[in-house]
C-alpha cells in the first residue's frame, strides 16, 4: 500500500506528458510555418517564371 501511495504522488510522469505536449504543439507550428513558406515561394518562382516569357 505504501508503494502504490508513492506512486500516486510521483509527479515524473505528468512532466513527461507536459512536455511531449508542448514539443508536439511547436512542431505542429513549424510544420505550418514550414508550409506556408513553401506556398509563398512556390508562388514567387512562379511569378519569376511568368514574368520571364
């Protein structure tokens, strides 16, 4: 009973947990950064590319 009291306690866990969840929430951000970069310059080449001909 002891043990299982301790672990109720233990706290390592729930930190764990906290930062696997912000760590997934920055990299979502940068994946969207990311794509939305991509977009913009996809469209700038593009735009070279029409202006060139």
């Amino acid at each position: 009973m002891h043990g299982f009291k301790r672990l109720l306690r233990c706290e390592e866990g729930a930190n764990a947990i906290e930062y696997a969840l912000v760590a997934t929430l920055i990299a979502i951000a940068a994946l969207a950064a990311y794509q939305n970069l991509g977009n913009k310059v996809d469209q700038m080449y593009n735009n070279v590319s029409n202006n060139l001909r």
